[in-house]
C-alpha cells in the first residue's frame, strides 16, 4: 500500500552523501517535539544539539546519533555555545528545530548571513492562538524578526498552516509544508510489552498522559471520570506526567472524594504499558498542536477516546471524538466506548499510523525542501 525504503540508506543518503543534518533542541526533554527531531534524526543519520540537558530522565538516543548538550546550567547559555558551532555548516547541510524562540533565533542568524546552511522549522504548536496579550506579541516579533529566512516551514495539521498564515501575512504559503507528525508504531509495539509495576497491573484503569497543565484539560478528564464512577465504581483513572498543575488537580480530586481512584503517577519514562493495559485511553486536552500521545495510545489500544483539541483529529478513524472543554460530552463517550468490545489494534487505525511513519515523514520533508530551493 505504501512505498517502503530501502533500509540499507535513509532518505538523506539517498539524497546527497556529502550533506549533514542536524537537529537542534532545546533540552531532551522527552516531550512531544523533541520526540519528533529524534524521529526525523533517526531516519535521516542526524547529529543532534540540545541546549541543555533535562535535569531528569531525558530521551533514549542510540549511541550511532551524534550528539552534544551545549549546557548543564541553563538554556541561555547554550544559545550562546550554539552560535560558533553553527559557522562550520555550509549551504548544502541542512539544520531544523521545532521551538518558536529556538526557530526565530536560527532564523534571524540565516536572515543576517550568519548561517549558512538550509533552515527548516517546525510549528510544534499555534502560538498565536494559544497565547493572547504581551505574549502573543513578543511572538509576533520574533517570528517577523527570523522566519522570512527561514527555508522550509513544516505545520502539523492544515489548520495550523492557516492559523500561521493568518498572523505571519509576510510568510509565502509555498514556503510551508503540511506534514502530520510522525509515529514508530514499532517501538511503541515493544516498548509497550514491559511489565506494570507497584500494582498497577492488577487495577482496571482509564489512562491520560501529558505534562499537568492548563491546556492539556486534566481538570475536565477528572469531572467526566466523577460521572461515570458509579456505573464503574472499581475503575482507577491514572494521569501519567508532572507539571505546575499537580496541586490544582490534586484539590480538584479531593473536592470530588476521588482521591481512593485518581492518581497523579507522576513522570513515566515507558508510557506505552499503561496505554496497552488500560480499558480506555483519554486525551482530553483543550488546545494542542497535535497531541503525539494519541498515535501511541492508537498503536496498542483501540478504545481510544480524544477531544477535537487540533487540526486532523476529526478525520482520524477507529477513535472516540468530542468537544473540547466539555465535561458532560466526554463522560458520555468514555462511558459508551468502556461498553464496546472492540479488538486491539483494528486494521483501520494500523493503516493510518502506517502513513505516518518516520521515514515517510522524512522523505516528505526532504523533497518539500529540495523542491522550494
């Protein structure tokens, strides 16, 4: 169905062998955008830069990616690190990130004639709808300050490209690449295979997993699962990730007596047994880019519940969709797909994460970039 690389040479190989690619990071925090760079970076033999290393678990690189961290201490200071090492690539390597500020930097070193080589950025959210007053405004300056440099301009859904386009009306629309985040279904296969611990295995349990903030809607998820608790009144709900919000949900879970079924497991380096485990998956967030840990959940459970909270997600298949900010509508569709009795990994749901897989993605990006220079 799909066209299949050759595993012997990436995409990069295929097309030059003289040309590098690296991939520069803010931190390896093992978020949704640093795990798209290693995906892209994997596929493609990249070197890698992190500005500074996650003072925690960071993301599981293998040893033939090249890589650097540029700081211990703080960010800035690896923006200051990056800037000589930048001088060495020339016009035919290429460098790509994925964070605005990050984007915007590299940019405006390129728009200067201080970097050399091709620039891609990738949108890693909708900055300008996501964020409002002085916020939105540095935004615009910073990307009115790098991005007409910028070489190729990769926007996860086409709801983002036009929410881009709208605020940036200097940007050309042939500069600007669609390009669903990528999935290795694979490794999220193996990696889900390993074992619960501390108990959890023995639970039946609603999972949801993301860093605890505002936007990720963890206080609407904890309501909905209040409503159907007395129909599944042995069902735990398990939010896997940490963040500013924990004290805020941790009151939202004692004011509804939840506290013996909600648990905040904190940051989980192996996500994927949980999701395989659950009898339902939730993402329940408000706004997002695109929320890379709902193609996880898809690829090792197919009761799979998401809110319409980006672009794409209302033409996924084999998944619940609902409202987003809407505690009644996404107790509703919990409760009905807890009631479906539906095989894991339906063929419908295999074959969409299959088009997104990492050396597609990359060749997509690839020839995107060859074709607009």
């Amino acid at each position: 169905m799909f066209e299949i690389l050759k595993k012997d040479k990436s995409p990069f190989e295929m097309n030059t062998a003289a040309q590098r690619m690296i991939f520069i990071s803010l931190t390896d925090a093992p978020n949704g955008a640093e795990n798209v760079l290693l995906m892209m970076a994997t596929a493609v033999n990249g070197e890698m830069y992190f500005l500074k290393k996650h003072a925690f678990t960071g993301l599981k690189i293998s040893e033939r990616i090249p890589k650097r961290y540029l700081s211990k201490k703080t960010i800035f200071l690896g923006f200051v690190k990056l800037i000589p090492l930048l001088r060495k690539y020339k016009k035919h390597d290429v460098v790509m990130s994925t964070h605005p500020y990050l984007n915007a930097f590299l940019g405006f070193l390129k728009r200067i004639g201080y970097l050399r080589s091709k620039l891609i950025v990738r949108e890693c959210t909708s900055v300008f709808t996501r964020f409002t007053g002085i916020k939105k405004r540095i935004y615009q300056i910073i990307y009115r300050m790098g991005y007409p440099a910028v070489d190729l301009v990769v926007c996860q859904t086409a709801l983002m490209k036009i929410q881009l386009i709208d605020h940036n009306r200097f940007l050309s629309k042939k500069n600007i690449l669609v390009q669903p985040n990528p999935i290795d279904f694979n490794k999220i296969i193996a990696k889900s295979a390993q074992p619960l611990i501390n108990g959890d295995a023995k639970l039946d349990f609603i999972c949801s997993a993301g860093r605890l903030i505002p936007e990720k809607g963890f206080s609407i998820l904890i309501k909905a699962f209040k409503l159907i608790q007395q129909e599944h009144p042995k069902l735990k709900l398990l939010v896997l990730g940490e963040g500013k919000e924990r004290a805020s949900l941790i009151n939202i879970i004692q004011e509804n007596d939840l506290s013996d079924s909600v648990f905040l497991k904190g940051q989980i380096d192996n996500p994927a047994p949980y999701f395989k485990q659950a009898k339902l998956c939730v993402v329940s967030s408000i706004k997002e880019g695109f929320p890379n840990v709902l193609l996880e959940m898809m690829s090792v459970n197919s009761a799979v519940v998401s809110t319409l909270c980006a672009g794409g997600i209302s033409e996924i298949p084999a998944i619940a969709k609902v409202e987003v900010n809407n505690v009644e509508a996404l107790a509703d569709a919990m409760g009905k797909k807890l009631k479906q009795n539906q095989p894991q990994n339906s063929e419908t749901a295999m074959q969409y994460l299959y088009g997104r897989r990492p050396e597609i993605f990359a060749q997509s990006i690839l020839n995107a970039l060859q074709q607009h220079n």
